[in-house]
C-alpha cells in the first residue's frame, strides 16, 4: 500500500529530483560580484541563485532583482548605476522563501505562481531550491496513469459502440454477464467497468477483429493495463516508469488501430459510391 498524501510532500519531490540526478545546489556568496554573479547564472542557465552567508541562505538573486535594484537606484541619476557590475550580490538580492521539506506541495502554489522558486531546507539542515517547472513536471507524471486509463477506457467504450447499438448490447452483455447478487447486468456500455471491456471484446472477437487486428497483443495489453489501473484506483502500488510506458503503448495502438479502421471504412465507402 502507498499513501497518496505521501507523494504530495515536499520531501518525496526532492528525493525523486535527487534520483534523476538534478544537479547539486549552486548557490553564491553574499560578497561575490554582480558581475560574476550573471556569468554563473548564464552558465548553468539559472535564472535565479540562492545567496549564502556562511552555512545560511541569506537571500535569493535573480535577473529580475538585478535588474528592478539597477532602475530604482538609478532613477534619477544614471551616474550611480554605472558601475553596477562590481556591486556585490547582498546589494540586488531579495528576501528568500524558506519551506520545510515535510510540508505539502500544494502549499508551495501561490509563492511559485509569484516567483517561479523556493528555497527547501532539508532535514539534514543543507537547502534546495525547486522551481515551478519542478513541481509542473511532478504534478504531470502523477496525473499521467489517471489520463491514460481515462483514454483507454472512453477508446474502448467507443470501439464496443461503433459494432454494437444499444438494443445488440444489452441483449448480448444479459448473455454474458453473470452477476447475480453483485449488481444487475449492464444495459449501456459506459455501465461496463475495465475488466468487462476486456470480456465483452474477447468474447466476440469476430466484431471486432478487424479494428483490432491481432488478439493475442490485444488481451497482453489490456489485461496489463486492468492490472495497472487496479493498483492506480487501490493505491496498492506507485506507478513506475515502464506501466506509464505501457499504458501509453496500449493507448496508441488502439487509436492506431482505430484510425486506420475509419480511414478503411472511408475507402470502401468511396469505393461503393464511384459510379
């Protein structure tokens, strides 16, 4: 069993950037130059620094803070900005955000909609920053096995539809399904849940092997992808890379499988209506 409320803290995000192997923080002292403050900005394409003093953050550098600190001071008199490279950094850095690491990520929201970082201190007292990209990435690859099963159940449903009117199915799904005391048999195929796509399809193959093609690939792939979704809608297991994989393999193949049906149909439509 996994925990949903896990995956959502801070810490579990840093963990799984340290695995794909993010880049140790880089950070610059508060003494350091403007000047080569950019240089190492521009060469690690940072837009933003966390500013140390000592062991501590003592604030955050960024273009947008050098540039807002070179207009305000030279408002009124360019003179005082034109040796603005050899300030030093505490002069254009701004005040950090801190966040503990076991904080939510939903807690981060609002400050990264604001200045696209924060700075994380870990439990073993050193600091990392995480950026609005980082957790946009984090939230896509949690939301990922809940869109690709959404998609593989309405393509499934689509391609029951297109062999079967309503009347056909339900007179066929109150043959097939035994479901005694559980639940009545479905009459509409959106009543089907994923394991009875699978059944229906497989036990009138003869409908529906011309989209489809080849059903052993068919049941090796749907039946994964039962599996996978138990443990997605369970929360038995996290989702790993290669079920992600899967899930997408699966839904490409039935769009494929589909398009190339109608563009099919398309031909011996236009085939049978040439004079």
């Amino acid at each position: 069993m996994w925990c949903l409320a896990k995956l959502l803290e801070i810490k579990t995000l840093l963990e799984l950037l340290k695995s794909n192997h993010k880049p140790k923080l880089v950070t610059i002292d508060v003494e350091e130059t403007v000047e080569n403050c950019i240089k190492l900005m521009m060469e690690n394409d940072f837009s933003q620094l966390p500013v140390m003093k000592k062991d501590n953050v003592a604030g955050i550098v960024s273009f947008a803070s050098i540039a807002k600190t070179i207009f305000q001071v030279g408002k009124n008199s360019t003179k005082r900005t034109q040796c603005w490279q050899q300030w030093k950094v505490e002069d254009v850095m701004e005040k950090p955000t801190l966040r503990d690491c076991h904080q939510d990520l939903f807690d981060l929201i609002e400050t990264l909609a604001r200045d696209s970082y924060v700075i994380i201190r870990t439990d073993n007292k050193t600091y990392e920053i995480i950026t609005s990209f980082d957790v946009l990435h984090y939230f896509k690859e949690l939301a990922a096995p809940f869109l690709f099963l959404n998609d593989i159940e309405n393509t499934l449903r689509a391609i029951i539809q297109s062999r079967f009117d309503e009347q056909t199915f339900e007179a066929e799904a109150i043959g097939l399904f035994t479901y005694q005391k559980r639940r009545e048999a479905p009459k509409k195929v959106d009543q089907l849940c994923f394991g009875d796509y699978i059944t229906f399809i497989s036990s009138h193959w003869s409908n529906f092997k011309q989209p489809l093609g080849n059903e052993s690939v068919f049941l090796g792939y749907s039946e994964t992808a039962r599996k996978i979704r138990n443990d997605v809608c369970h929360f038995r297991n996290p989702v790993c890379k290669s079920d992600k994989e899967t899930l997408e393999r699966f839904l490409n193949w039935l769009k494929e499988k589909t398009k190339q049906n109608v563009q099919s149909e398309m031909s011996t439509n236009l085939g049978a209506s040439a004079p």
